[in-house]
C-alpha cells in the first residue's frame, strides 16, 4: 500500500525546500521506491532534487487537446505521455504536473490522466506531493487517500493563519486525509514560546520546528540542490526528527 504524503504551505516558508529533506531522508532511510510529485503551479521541486524537467502533465493535457495520432486512443496516448514525464533516478522518480497553457475545458484530459497516475502511484512505497496553497488540485488529479498533510509555516502569526486557512480548506473539500501537522521552518531561538499560544488559537497539530540555516540559504542563493545537504546539517537533522516521528 502506497504511503502518501502532502506538502502545502504559503508563499516562501520553505515548503519546496522541506519537500526535498523528506524525500532526501525516505532515500536515506532505505524507504523505496519514492515518487516525488510537484504539483505546483510554480514548479521548482526539481530545482530542489537537482533534476532537469523536459516532461510535464500539462504538456500532454495540452497535446491531448491538439488532437491524437491516427491509430492511438486517448487513453493510450496519456499513459504514453505519463511514462515519458516521468524521471527516473536512483531510489526516487519525479513528475511534474505543470500546468495547461491554453484556454478551454480540460476535464476529459483530466480524467484520463487521474486514472493513470493512481496505476502509476501504485508502484511506489511512498509518494511525496509538493503543492500550492491551495488544495483543490490534489482532489482534481489524484484520487489515491493522504496519510499525512505537512503544512510549512514561518515563524509568525500570520503564517500561522494561512496554514490554518489551508488545514480548513481540506476540510470543506471533504478530502481523505489521516492527520494535518504544521513544521514551523526557519526559527530562531526563542521564537516557538510566543507561538505556542497561536497554534492552540487555531487548534493546529505541531509536527516540529526547523531553525534557520546559513547553508541551507547559501545552497538556495547559490542554486545547489538542498537534497545535497549534509545529514549533519542542523535544519537536516531538525527535518529528520520530525520525519521519523510521522513516517
């Protein structure tokens, strides 16, 4: 049975980054085979994981709309296109959904390509979903049930409220998902106390809390991958612990 796991958070917190630490330590942990899915709008999970996108969904959706090749059906012709964005490497693959260009309906693409990516995610011991703030995507394009959903918050009362307003709007969208966690990234000492009380406010679950990091802001500055991060890393280590308490 596939484990899935949900990463969404606001603007800059992190989220991307961290998605990249959970799919580094489920590699480390000898948790494989991993699907990494970026299901961002923005997409720049492969940034993270140090891979070169040609492939996405949103191409094929693009290209299913143009027209099929005589002799191919539709659904054929999504599997194919599935296989060809996919990218392998060793102990995890990534997809990136991307996003349709063109205007239009979409659901029949849509439909199709949720069929095949739940064949697909059926392959992998776990899968990590990297998405917007928004969630409506993840009912749209997967069907598959969500273990755990990390939302990614910074260091304040206003993040905070936007992961609230996130865990809430799962929760009007009926989605399936087993338990919704806030990782506080980037703190600094002493910044958890005055945030204790917030999360209460909204009734959020803490996962944990990552401390700001020199290197993780050189490697994002200097476009290393940060799945290139030492394990002795003090954000990688703050990542880890978090990680092994929730897989």
């Amino acid at each position: 049975m596939t484990y899935s796991i949900a990463l969404a958070g606001k603007g800059g917190t992190g989220k991307t980054t961290m998605a990249g630490m959970l799919i580094k330590y489920l590699v480390d942990q000898g948790k494989t085979p991993v699907l990494a899915v970026d299901a961002d709008a923005n997409s720049n999970l492969n940034e993270v994981l140090g891979l070169e996108v040609l492939q996405t969904l949103g191409d094929a959706r693009e290209e299913m709309k143009t027209g099929v090749s005589t002799g191919m059906t539709k659904d054929i012709f999504m599997e194919m296109k599935l296989q060809e964005a996919v990218i392998e490497t060793d102990g995890f693959d990534l997809i990136v959904m991307g996003r349709p260009e063109g205007a239009g309906c979409y659901c029949a693409a849509n439909t199709l390509l949720t069929q095949s990516l739940e064949r697909l995610i059926d392959n992998y011991k776990y899968v990590v979903m990297d998405n917007e703030a928004g969630m409506e995507h993840i009912s749209r394009l997967t069907t598959n049930d969500i273990e755990v959903l990390l939302v990614v918050s910074d260091p304040t009362r206003r993040g905070l409220q936007a992961a609230h307003r996130i865990v809430d709007l799962t929760e009007k969208l009926s989605l399936n998902i087993g338990r919704k966690m806030v990782i506080i990234n980037r703190a600094k000492d002493g910044e958890l106390g005055s945030l204790d009380k917030v999360l209460k406010e909204y009734g959020l679950e803490l996962a944990g809390v990552v401390p700001e990091d020199a290197d993780v802001q050189r490697f994002d500055l200097d476009g290393i991958p940060t799945i290139e991060l030492e394990e002795e890393n003090q954000a990688v280590k703050a990542a880890y612990e978090i990680f092994g308490k929730i897989v």
